[in-house]
C-alpha cells in the first residue's frame, strides 16, 4: 500500500510550503489522537541531514519520537510493529511540527538501524 503525499493548504488556496522534507525508515510504536489530533509514534533510523529550527544541519540521531499525520495518510495502516519509509514535512511555524505526508511499506524482514530502547 502505498500513502498519498498531501500538501497543506494556505488561506489564498496556495500550498504551505514546507520549512524542509525528509525521508526516514521507521516503525511504528503506537498512533494515539484522532483527527487533527493524531500523532503517530515512531522508532526511526538516524536524520543525518536534518537542520533544526535555525536551519544548522546537526543531523537527528536515531529515536522514538510522535509525528503529527497529514489528513490524507491513511492513519489506519500505521499499526504497531508494521515498518515504512515515512516522507514528513518540517513546518517550524505549525502544530505538530513535523508531518508525515506519504508512507510506503518496507518489505518484510527489513533490518532497521534503531536503538533496542526505542521501541
């Protein structure tokens, strides 16, 4: 199954243009919310590109953290145990921050590069 990217909308109908996108490796932990509200949490591979709020690119190490889902990822397929390469969003100016926006599944028996007590 593959997710479909979704772009925020902007009041001029203009899509919000993300701070930064990036692609991780992840599985996930848990989904807890509904809505607006859904955050996804995931034991994700390291970000070594990653650039933090001020834009300084210190990279992410890897870590469980929650990421909010965009409306048109199907939240339902993000269950406990199940492993993706995860595209999110970085909306510095937003709530959640980071957004998953597409979701595709790695193949069964995928190695991930994730610490034992991320999980």
């Amino acid at each position: 199954m593959v997710m479909l990217v979704v772009l925020n909308a902007c009041g001029d109908g203009a899509p919000a243009r993300p701070d930064a996108v990036y692609r991780v490796r992840g599985e996930v932990v848990a989904a807890e919310g509904k809505g607006d509200d859904l955050r996804a949490i995931i034991a994700h591979e390291a970000i070594p590109e990653f650039a933090d709020r001020s834009g300084t690119k210190g990279g992410m190490p890897a870590m469980k953290m929650a990421f909010g889902v965009a409306a048109g990822v199907d939240a339902a397929a993000l269950v406990p145990g199940s492993r993706w390469q995860l595209t999110f969003e970085v909306h510095w100016r937003e709530e959640p921050a980071l957004r998953i926006v597409a979701a595709d599944p790695l193949p069964p028996g995928t190695q991930l590069a994730v610490p034992p007590d991320a999980h």
